[in-house]
C-alpha cells in the first residue's frame, strides 16, 4: 500500500466536544453516527455532532478504531469493562432523532 501525506487544516473557531454515548444508523448508502453527551443523573443527552460517512468508510473506521483501542491497551493497559455485560444494562431507547 502506497503512503501519502496530507495537510489538515482544522479552523482556530472549532471546538472540541465530549461525547459518552453514540448513536448509530445505517442505510445502503452511509452510516450516520450521532455522538452525544449523557446528562448524569437525568434521562436526556444533548446531541453534540452527526456525522455520515460511508460504508467503505464505516469499515476503514471500525479498522482504525480497533487498531487504536489495541494500541492504547498495549501501552496503558486493558480497558476495563465487561462490554456484552454494559450492553445489556445499558440498553436505551433514545427518541427525537431518526
């Protein structure tokens, strides 16, 4: 695979955001993710970016993604967490966005 370099310029006026909840949806064409913040305590999150991007893209993500969290595990340690069990207590239904 041939590597290449690009610039990115990321405007001075773009804000960073927390996000500790996301939402996915996916038609033929795009994957949508809209990462929210959860209001501890409360049963509401303020949405703070949609994103879509494709399904090609979608898979290269999942790949960089997961390449990271091994990256990130191999110099701080295992991420902590039984992720089938936060699932299933975790389960939310979010509504006011399709």
């Amino acid at each position: 695979m041939k590597k290449r370099e690009i610039s990115v310029n990321v405007p001075g006026d773009l804000d960073p955001v927390y996000s500790n909840r996301i939402q996915v949806a996916y038609k033929d064409d795009e994957f949508t993710f809209m990462f929210l913040h959860e209001i501890p305590g409360t049963n509401q999150a303020r949405a703070k970016a949609i994103v879509s991007i494709s399904p090609k893209h979608a898979k290269n993500f999942s790949k960089v993604l997961a390449k990271s969290v091994a990256d990130f595990e191999a110099k701080f340690g295992e991420v902590k967490g039984d992720v089938a069990k936060e699932e299933e207590t975790n389960e939310v239904t979010i509504q006011g966005y399709s």
